[in-house]
C-alpha cells in the first residue's frame, strides 16, 4: 500500500467540498431551524410564565373582590338587623303608647260611668226614698 498523493488531495478537495456544501445546505438551515425553534420555546415559556401571572393577579383580585363583597353584604346585612330593630322598637313603642292612650281612655270612660251611674244611683234613691217615705206617711 502506498500513499498516492493526487488521491490523498483529491479526497481532501472533496471532503473540504462536501464540508462547504453541508455547512451551505445542511447546517446553517438546521441551526437557523433549531434557533427559531429555541426562540419559539423561550417565546412560549415567556407566555406561559406571562398568563399564569395573569392569573395569579386576577386570582388575586377575585379574592380581594369577594372579601369586599362579603364585608359589603356583613355591613348591608348588619345594617338591616339595625334598621329592623329600630322599626320592632318603634313599633312596640308606638304600640305601648297606643295600649296607655287605650287604657287612659277607658279609665276616662269608666270614671265618667261611674259618675253617671252614682248620679242614677243618687236619683233613684232619692225616688225610692220619697217613695218609702210616701208609703210610710200615707200621702
């Protein structure tokens, strides 16, 4: 076996050939592949990391958002305890003053009967006395 030399340069012309044909039509388009599709991941990972932010902030308001409400409807739901306690004790107040106006008017009324009916009494007993008395005496 010897070494020939135009076939040692001609296997190195077609090997440097095939490097420049390969990095031409091979490499460079793989790696502008690979790189796009690097960027198209980095740009996904970037939009993913972006929503779920999104949706810790909004998570976060949602719950801020309910906590108002809650308190909102606590102080709506409190204040409208207060306001039908206020009407009971109004109610119960206008009915007490009614109930003493009643009682009042009847102890009036019943005083008033009871004067009138002394004052029937009186006049019948003084009919009944003059009517004894006229019996007794004769005239």
């Amino acid at each position: 076996m010897t070494v020939q030399l135009p076939v040692v340069l001609w296997t190195v012309i077609c090997f440097c050939l095939l490097i420049v044909i390969l990095n031409r039509l091979l490499f460079r388009p793989m790696l502008a592949f690979m790189d796009a599709r690097e960027e198209k991941i980095r740009r996904g990972r970037e939009k993913r990391d972006a929503d779920a932010e999104a949706v810790k902030t909004a998570e976060e308001a949602l719950e801020t958002f309910r906590r108002e409400e809650e308190a909102h409807l606590d102080a709506l739901a409190r204040e409208t305890v207060a306001e039908a306690r206020r009407e009971a004790d109004e109610m119960t107040a206008r009915a007490a003053r009614e109930a003493a106006e009643a009682v009042e008017g009847c102890r009036v009324q019943l005083e008033e009967d009871a004067k009138e009916i002394a004052q029937q009494l009186d006049k019948r007993t003084e009919e009944l006395a003059r009517a004894y008395l006229s019996a007794l005496t004769g005239v």
